[in-house]
C-alpha cells in the first residue's frame, strides 16, 4: 500500500526530472492559470511527506503542471497496481474518482496510517 512518503518521492523525481527547483515549478505553474497555480511551501510538504492528507486536487495540479498523468503517480506511490491507465488525462477530478473510487479510499487510509505513526 502507497504512502504520503512515497507520493512525494515519486513527485520530487519528477520534478528533479525536469531540472526544476520548488521555485522554479512554483514559477511555471503561474503561468499555466489561477486554477493550478502552486506555492513553493505546498511543493516541499507535498514532497517531504509533511501533510496529514494528501488533497487530491492538489495532487492533480503537481501532476498536471509536471505532465505526468495522475493514475501513473498514484501507481508509482504505490497506491494501487489495479488502476488501468486512462487513454487521455482526465481533467476533472470528480469524474476521475467516480471511475475509481478505491483511489480516494487508499489515499485517506494513508493519511490515517501515516497519523498513528
């Protein structure tokens, strides 16, 4: 089973994929539009596992300004191996975890677990 760790290590390779430091794709994703515009601050608590819960529309955007599809990320963390990819992105989140709701369920588990430790 995933965890925040991992998500976060699968998105920081990513993002050290692309040459970029947190500011630098802080940077970029302002000019991608409002509606996915990231902090510097959010990036390394994403990336440093500091969050209690990972929001998924905040994962969306790190993966939308990235470029990398969600499902790969989530299949990545470890999240889950039964999730088939999608043939295009899906912008719309709320379709997304309709087609997959185990998705949102193995996110809040992690968060819970990674609160008891």
């Amino acid at each position: 089973m995933g965890s925040l760790k991992q998500l976060g290590a699968v998105l920081k390779r990513e993002r050290l994929k692309r040459g970029w430091t947190q500011d630098a794709m802080a940077a970029y994703s302002r000019t991608l539009g409002e509606d996915v515009a990231l902090v510097q601050p959010t990036i390394q608590r994403y990336e440093a596992a500091i969050v209690t819960t990972a929001q998924l529309d905040m994962v969306v955007k790190m993966c939308r300004v990235l470029g990398v599809p969600l499902v790969d990320v989530l299949r990545e963390a470890g999240f889950t191996d039964d999730i088939q990819r999608e043939p295009e992105p899906l912008s719309d989140v709320h379709e997304y975890l309709a087609k997959h709701p185990e998705v949102l369920q193995m996110l809040r588990a992690a968060a819970q677990s990674e609160q008891t430790r």
